[in-house]
C-alpha cells in the first residue's frame, strides 16, 4: 500500500491506463494494419515487377525476333543482287583478267583508274554508273524489281544511301552513287565480306556518315563465282539506320513513357523514340546488364534515359543478326524494353495513398472508440485507486460500490475487505503504541530519577562536547542557578586550568574511539576487600593505573569516563561520574598522623626499655661507688658508669634520628628483607620475654621505591600483632618470594588467630580486640593504606588457634611509574 | 553457370572438329601433293578421299556425339545454337568445317547441296549440280563427277549422295518451316556433298 510522496506522479499515472489502453488497441488494431499495408504494398510491386519484367521480356524477345526477321528478309533481298548470273559473269571476267594482269602493273592501273573515277571522267564514269547491272540496282532500289522467288513486287523501302558492287580487287564495278570511293581492298567492310575469297556476309556497326550526313550503317554480301566457289565481287549498301529501324521499334509504345529501342553492346543508341540514333545511353553500367546473349529482364539503378529511378528493363539479343555483326565487328544488337517506373508503379502507389488514407481514418476512429472504451475500464479502476491510497493514509472509508460485473467489482469487494481488517488491526496497534510509548516515558523517567538520587555528579556529552544531562548531584556540585545547561560546552561549565582541560579532550577522544574503557567488574576479591576497607576505592586507582583526580570549586573530586552507546546513524557520546574525595582524603591524612602518633609511643616504650637497662647499671655502680674505697675499684666503677652512659647516648642518638625521618621522608629504593630483618630486631627487643622462634626464609628480591619508615610501619604493625598473639610462645614465619612481577611477603605466625566474625573487620579503623592499652585499633588500616598507597595489597587469612597468615603483594613497578604517582 | 555448359561442350566439340579437319587437311595435302606422286594422282581419287573423311566425320559427330549427347539429356542440338544452351545441327557442323577448310586457302572446297534446301543457298549452283542430284536421287551409290569451268578457272567437281542417317535429320527437315519437303523416311537421300577441286591450268 504506496502512498505517493509527491503529487505529480500521481497525476503522471491518472491517464496510464487509458493511455495504455488505446495504445494497445492500437497496437492490436493498427499496427497489423500497417504491416498488412506495407506488406500488400511491397508484395504488390514484386509482382507487378515481376509481371511488368516477363512482360517487357517477352516484348523485347518478339521485338528482337521481328526486328531479326526484317534484317534476314533485307538479307535475303540484297543477295538476290549477287546472284545475277550476268553480273556474275562479269565479275568472273574481271578476276580472270586480275590473273593475268602482274602485281607490278596492277597497283598504277588501280591508281589510275581511281583519279579517273575521282576527276569524273564522263566516259570512266558512265563505264560504272551506266549499264544493265546499274539498272539493275536502281530497280531493285526503286521497289520494281521483280524476281521469280518473289511473287509481289517488293516495297522497298527508301532507308538505302548507298549501293555499289565492287570486283576483287576492291575496284568499283556498279554504283548508284557517283560520290562513291573507287578502292576499297583496304576498308573493313570489304575485307570482311571478301574474307580471302571465301566470302561471308558483313553488318557494319552504326557511324556518322559525312555523305550522307547521317547515322548510317554497312550491309555488305560477297558475289560468289558461278560454281560457289570464290568470291569475285562485293555488294555493299548503306542504309540510314533511322529510318531502317524506325518502322519496326519507334512504333512499338505503351503507356507515357513505355518504348521499346535498340542498342549495340556499345551501348550507342541504334533506334529510340526518345533518344536521337547515335547517342549513347545515358549510364554506362546498365550496358553489361541488357546486354547478355540471351533474353531477359533486370531492375536497373537508372533507366538509361538520364534518370536515375529504379527501372524495370527488358531485354533481348538479335540473334541472328549478332551472328553477323559479331563476326564482322564483335559488336552485337539488343533490344531494351523500358516504362518508367513513376507509371510502371503508378496504380500501386495510388492504391497505397488511398489505403493509407482510410488507414488513418480507421486509425482516428480507433483512438477516439478505444479512448472511450478505455475510460469505461480505467473510471471504475481509478475510484478503487484513490480508495487505495485513502487506505495507505489510514483513513478508512465507506466501502467502495461497484456493479461493472467482472473483475474490477470483484477487486472492489477484496479492497472493501482489507479496508476492514486493517481497520481492526490499526485500532490493536494504536493501543500497543501508547503503551510502549509509556513504558518508555517510565522509563525515561525512572532513569532520571535514578541518576539523580546517586550523591557522585554524572554528566553526559554530546560528541561535540556539549552537555546533554546533568543530575541534580552535578547540579549541586556546580552550583547551578538555573536548570536548563543543556547544550552548554562542557568546560564553560568546568572552570578548569588549559592543561586540565586538553588531558580531559584527550580523554574524552579515547572514550569515542573506544580505546579508553571503564574498568572491568570486580573480581570476588576484590569485593571482599572492598567490604574489609569501604575507605578504599581500589577500582578507582586500578582503572587505567592512572589517577584520575581534579580540583573543583576547592573540593577535589576522582572522575571516571564511560562511553554511551548510540543509536543508529549517531557519534557516540560520553559520561562523565564524579566523586568528591575531599572529606576521604582528609580523614586519610588525619589517620596516618594519628598512627604516626601511636607508633612514636611505643618508639617512647621501646626507648624506655632500652634505657632502663644501662640506667639501672649505672645506679647500681653508682651506689657501689659511694660504699667502695679502694680507689682501683672506683675506678672499674667509674669505667662501668661511663660504659653505661655511652650506650644511652647511642640509644637516643638513635631514637632522635628515627623521629626525624619520620616526618620529612622522600622516596628511596628500599630493600625489602633488610626493612623486614630491621623491624622484625626492633619488635622482638620489645617482646624479649616472649618465647618465639623466628624463622625467615628471604628470596633475592630488587629493591622498590618507598619510604623506608612508612614501609617499617606497616610491617611493625602486622609483625607486632603476631607477637602480641604469640604471648604463650609460638612460631614466626616470615618469607619472601617474587611471583609474576610481584613480590609476596608472608607473615606466618601460630597464635590464637582470629575469630571468624571478627574477621571482616580487622582493616576497619579502630577495631580491636586487643587490651586497653594494647593497641589503638589502627594498626592493620595503616598497614593498609601504607601498601594500598604502594599499588600494593594485603590479606588476611586466619583459623581460630591455628595462627594467621598475612600476605602483603607489592608491584614491582618501575620507579619512573612511582615517582609520577607519587607526584 | 548454365551457359557454361554448353560452350565448354562446344569447346570439346570444336576441338575435336579441329583435330578431325587437320587430318582431313593433312590428308589432301598428302594427296594434292604433286612431286611426292611422280605418277599423278587422279582428282577422282582425291575427292573420294576427301569425301570419305568428311562423311566419316559428320557421322561420327552425328551419332556418338549429337545422338548421344540428346539420349542422355546433356545437350540438345539446334539450329539457333549459339546464345543457347545448345551444340550445332550435324549439317551445321558440316556447314563450319567447309568454312574453315575454305579460309585454310589449300583451294579444296566442300559443301552440302539439296534440291530440297531450307535456305535457298544450299540449292544446287550449276546446272551441273542439279543434273548430280537427280542422278543421285535415282542411284546414290553413284557419285557423279565432272569437269566444270566458271570463266577461266576449271575444277574437277564430284558430288557424293547424302542419306539420312539419324532420326534426329529426318525429323528436323520434315519439320523446318523452311523445308519445302517433309516426307523424308531414314536412308532417304536427302542432298549431296559437293567436292570442288580446283585444275591446275
């Protein structure tokens, strides 16, 4: 269910369907209409091709044959001429004399002759342009002639120019003509014809004849002796080749432009109702396509008549008559039937236009019913759109009512039915939403609640390091008037110093970038050691082994980083949680001085003790003094005193230097087993009458960097507590050992231990179980913060009468590391 | 491609007329040859030479090449052979070699005569010719021979029957719209070959 995003291709889309539609049904209706036209129109000219190309075949085959028939008559006719015996007679006469005449006297006789003939010598001329075979000739010429092969008198016609007979020397015998040459041994034509004496008939190709002044064109036949045995004599006849070939082609027409004409291989022109005798036609290349030895036709790229239409053309060999002229010349005759191709296709292409006409019309017709029967589907179609897109936008609507009885009615009813079930199921969802949504508004608010209840300040940034939430803690710690600080940058709200701040940028980056993260959860122990010492924040100082401490508003507060995961497509931000230490840290301090207080009273005890000794030497050899006389005693005495004297000067000495340190300590590498041997010699002169073995098993071990004096507390501390357990006598165990990059000091003593319920409390301030002026009940939380301090830990493991062990873990640290934290 | 077929069968064909008229040629070379003969040789005898030669090769050409070639549906033979796909009549081919002999300028000539010609050309020449035929058409096996002049010039002429060997010679000649006779049956004699030779003075 789409609801279109934007109007306009809805309103593209209205018309589709009943576009889609008409075109469609035109597609069905006109497109085969179309194709069927093309289809009728092209076949339509193949065959009217084919038929007009049989037919102009046919034509010019008839032509060629009638035109063949009328050459062989005209033949036959002028051979009619060599076969009078008298000229016969004649001309085996001449040759009979040409045997006796010597080729010496032969050549100046012809030459002499010719300029007779030329210089129209009357009685030469008459000689060849008067007598029987003259008359002969112009009878035959003139249509009287009458042969016994030819019942009628022969028409003939007035196309002959020339006629004369020469001998076999090529000499002029007879001629119609006076303008006639007088040797022709050298001519074509007649070489041809004579043909060494064998003799055969010649047709000369068409020319330009200067005489006559016109295209003419060569008939010339051999007279053959009596017996046939030689040529003696050649007739030749020229003819003009209009008027020749004119009856028989230019009459043939049809149609306009339809005509049928005649052309040599050469492509020129013989006869052609358009184009003049001699001309050429107009594209050569049609030449080699009309002009085969055999009958045909031939779409040709031009007509031959200067146009360059495609053309129908016909075409046909005069076979008989190429027999001739191809042996004469190599020249051959063809007829060319052509129409031009606006006529020859004329009907076809008015039958197309009108077809295409009524084609139109009937496409016209078409798109205006279709578009009505169209909008007749697409109307009822469109109504069950727009319900649709009602549907998509949730608004539910009257069922759709429609009665076209087919499938769209069928559709409005599934459409009706889906509009009720989505009805229903939006009316469930809406509900579900609300509810979600409040679930997540208690939970928004809970949350809030929450964070505001805890006492430490946490804030939250943007990734910009905008301040998107503050809890009321940090409200508080601030001092914010007013509430509203979203959005503020977090160190306009943070007056810190620049170098502060670039620490926290360069924080808050790593946070981002996830390679600074919140510590991980504590481990069972260090639970249990978060119960034993609650002052203690371990997690804190082992976070990143980095102390994260800041000055704000004079209170001094520890921080921790945590990243806030993003919702999708978003930077991550990053929280902020404060921890004011100020009250900590001072209680701390004020403890440790407390401690220092009490470890200086039982240095006082420890002096006392020390002092007593000697001092009661020097009063017993004092009052041995006063009653001894002899003075060498006195002397001994005095010795004694003064013995005893020195030895106190040294214990004060002593004492004074230790106090001294006490305060104004710094940091030095300190040996571990020599700080313990040193502390365990000053706590057993104190607990002399105990009867405690001590053993000690020390590994080598580097030194740390420490204060010595804070260190020797710590271990005074817990040694003096197994002393002070041991007082009927016992065992002291004390070992060193380095495991892992740590060293392991364990105190092993086989006391009373202590009782179970008792043990959870032994790091508390001021716990005890110990005697009024035993013990103040801030030993073990020195010794705790002492080696916590260090990076350190220390343990406590104890059964009732079976003694305690104390393990005290330092780091082995590098002392650069050390020096920072001290700092 | 179609009109190959027939040219390069008439190539063979003409091939084989050449090599049958250079032997024709060689042999009245042979015969005409005066000094090679210090007792003569008669023209009777170089006619019937020369005619049987020139019957033989018409024959052969009309039965094992035109008969055959028909038979077998290969190619037919037919007056207007050239431009068709075609090969000539045996009178043609008769007509051809006569030509070709008659350009080789040895004088010998030779050519097929009728007094029933479908072209009048064929008809007899000479009075001579005519009285041959006829005597011909009583008694073929006689060739008819005579000395015969045209001006000066004299020739020894004999003149041998030609009989109608094939069916296909028949039936063309009694259906030619130019034949002025069409009742020939098979043997019939149908015309004569003319030898000419011409007489040394």
């Amino acid at each position: 269910m789409k609801v279109p995003k934007a109007p306009k291709p809805s309103e593209k889309r209205k018309k589709g369907l009943t576009r889609k539609l008409v075109l469609s049904m035109l597609l069905v209706g006109a497109l085969p209409l179309l194709i069927g036209l093309l289809l009728a129109f092209f076949q339509g000219t193949q065959e009217i091709r084919e038929v007009s190309g049989t037919s102009f075949e046919a034509l010019a085959t008839e032509t060629a044959r009638k035109l063949d028939l009328v050459i062989a008559d005209e033949l036959s006719r002028t051979a009619l001429l060599t076969i009078n015996a008298n000229l016969i007679h004649l001309l085996e006469n001449r040759r009979d004399a040409l045997s006796e005449i010597r080729q010496e006297t032969l050549t100046p006789l012809l030459q002499q002759e010719s300029e007779a003939w030329q210089s129209k010598d009357l009685d030469f001329l008459s000689t060849i342009a008067e007598g029987p075979i003259v008359e002969e000739l112009q009878r035959h010429v003139r249509g009287t002639y009458i042969d016994l092969g030819y019942p009628v008198p022969v028409i003939t016609r007035s196309t002959t120019r020339s006629l004369y007979i020469t001998d076999r020397a090529g000499r002029l015998v007879a001629s119609l003509d006076a303008k006639a040459p007088y040797l022709h041994a050298e001519e074509d034509w007649w070489k041809s014809a004579f043909h060494n004496g064998v003799g055969q008939p010649y047709i000369g190709p068409i020319q330009f004849d200067p005489q006559h002044q016109t295209y003419t064109f060569t008939l010339a036949l051999p007279i053959m002796d009596s017996l046939r045995y030689e040529a003696v004599g050649v007739l030749r006849r020229i003819y003009d080749a209009k008027e020749f070939f004119a009856p028989s082609i230019d009459i043939i027409r049809f149609g306009e432009t339809g005509h049928v004409m005649l052309i040599d291989s050469r492509g020129v022109v013989l006869s052609c109702p358009i184009l003049p005798t001699g001309t050429a036609v107009s594209d050569h290349t049609l030449i080699p396509l009309v002009t085969p030895m055999y009958p045909g036709w031939t779409p040709a790229p031009s007509d031959g008549h200067g146009g360059q239409k495609t053309s129908i053309i016909g075409f046909a060999p005069l076979s008989n008559a190429n027999r001739i002229t191809q042996s004469s010349n190599g020249l051959s005759w063809h007829m060319f039937v052509w129409q031009s191709s606006e006529e020859l296709f004329g009907p076809i292409q008015h039958f197309f236009k009108w077809t295409a006409a009524f084609g139109l019309l009937g496409v016209g017709l078409l798109v205006t019913l279709g578009y009505l029967a169209a909008h007749r589907i697409a109307a009822p179609i469109r109504r069950l759109q727009e319900a649709a897109r009602r549907i998509g936008r949730g608004e539910f609507q009257e069922p759709i009512l429609l009665s076209t009885g087919d499938e769209i009615e069928e559709l409005a009813e599934e459409v009706n039915r889906m509009n009720q079930q989505l009805a229903s199921q939006f009316a469930g969802l809406e509900s579900q939403v609300e509810l979600k949504t409040q679930e997540v508004k208690y939970l928004q608010e809970s949350t809030t609640q929450i964070l505001d209840s805890v006492p430490d300040p946490v804030v939250m940034i943007g990734p910009q390091e905008q301040i998107e939430y503050l809890n009321q803690a940090s409200k508080e710690a601030l001092v914010l008037k007013n509430g509203n600080v979203e959005g503020t940058p977090l160190f306009q709200l943070l007056q810190l110093d620049p170098p502060t701040q670039a620490k926290l940028r360069q924080e808050i980056h790593l946070v981002q970038s996830g390679v600074l993260t919140a510590p991980p959860a504590a481990t069972p122990d260090q639970l249990i050691k978060k119960l034993h010492d609650p002052l203690s924040p371990v997690s804190w100082e082992h976070s990143g082994g980095d102390r994260r401490e800041l000055q704000l508003n004079q209170r001094t507060y520890r921080y921790r980083w945590f990243a806030i995961p993003a919702p999708p497509g978003k930077e991550p931000g990053v929280g902020l949680v404060l921890r004011d230490i100020t009250e900590e840290s001072l209680l701390q301090d004020q403890l440790i001085q407390g401690e220092k207080l009490v470890s200086l009273g039982v240095l006082s005890a420890g002096i006392g003790h020390e002092l007593n000794n000697p001092l009661v030497g020097v009063i017993g050899l004092g009052e041995a003094i006063q009653e001894e006389a002899d003075p060498e005693h006195i002397k001994e005495y005095a010795r004694g005193i003064v013995q005893h004297g020195k030895r106190m000067a040294s214990v004060v000495r002593d004492f004074t230097g230790q106090v001294g340190k006490q305060f104004s300590e710094a940091q030095t590498l300190v040996n571990i087993n020599e700080q313990l041997e040193r502390t365990l010699t000053a706590v057993q002169s104190v607990f002399q009458s105990s009867p405690v073995e001590v053993r000690t098993r020390f590994a080598p071990l580097p030194p740390l960097p420490a204060r010595p004096f804070e260190l020797g507390q710590a271990f005074t501390n817990v040694i003096t507590n197994a002393f002070q357990a041991m007082k009927d006598g016992g065992t002291l165990e004390i070992a060193t050992t380095v495991l892992e990059q740590e060293i392991h000091i364990t105190i092993r003593d086989t006391g009373k231990g202590i009782e179970p319920n008792h043990l959870p409390k032994v790091f508390d301030p001021f716990f005890t179980t110990k005697g009024q002026g035993e013990g103040s009940g801030l030993g073990l939380t020195v010794a705790h913060r002492i080696i916590t301090k260090l990076g350190g830990q220390i343990r406590l493991d104890s059964k009732k009468n079976h003694g305690t062990v104390c393990l005290i873990i330092l780091p082995i640290t590098s002392n650069k590391h050390m020096e920072h934290k001290e700092s | 491609m179609e009109r190959d077929n027939p040219s390069v069968a008439q190539r063979r064909i003409f091939s084989l007329l050449a090599i049958l008229i250079l032997s024709s040629s060689l042999a009245l070379e042979a015969a005409t040859d005066p000094p090679s003969t210090p007792k003569g040789i008669s023209p009777e005898k170089v006619a019937d030479y020369v005619h049987a030669i020139v019957e033989a090769d018409r024959n052969v050409y009309t039965t094992h090449i035109v008969k055959r070639m028909q038979d077998q549906g290969v190619v037919m033979a037919r007056e207007d052979w050239e431009g068709k796909n075609a090969i000539p009549l045996p009178a043609q081919f008769l007509h051809y070699s006569s030509k070709i002999v008659a350009e080789s300028g040895s004088g010998i000539r030779f050519r097929l005569i009728s007094l029933w010609p479908i072209y009048l050309r064929n008809g007899p020449a000479t009075e001579f010719e005519r009285k041959a035929l006829e005597q011909l058409n009583a008694n073929p096996n006689v060739p008819q021979r005579g000395i015969v002049a045209t001006g000066k010039k004299q020739f020894f002429q004999a003149v041998y029957a030609d009989k109608g060997i094939s069916s296909s010679c028949i039936t063309c000649h009694n259906a030619h719209p130019l034949s002025p006779k069409r009742d020939f049956k098979m043997g019939d004699v149908m015309g004569a070959v003319v030898i000419t030779i011409p007489l040394e003075d």
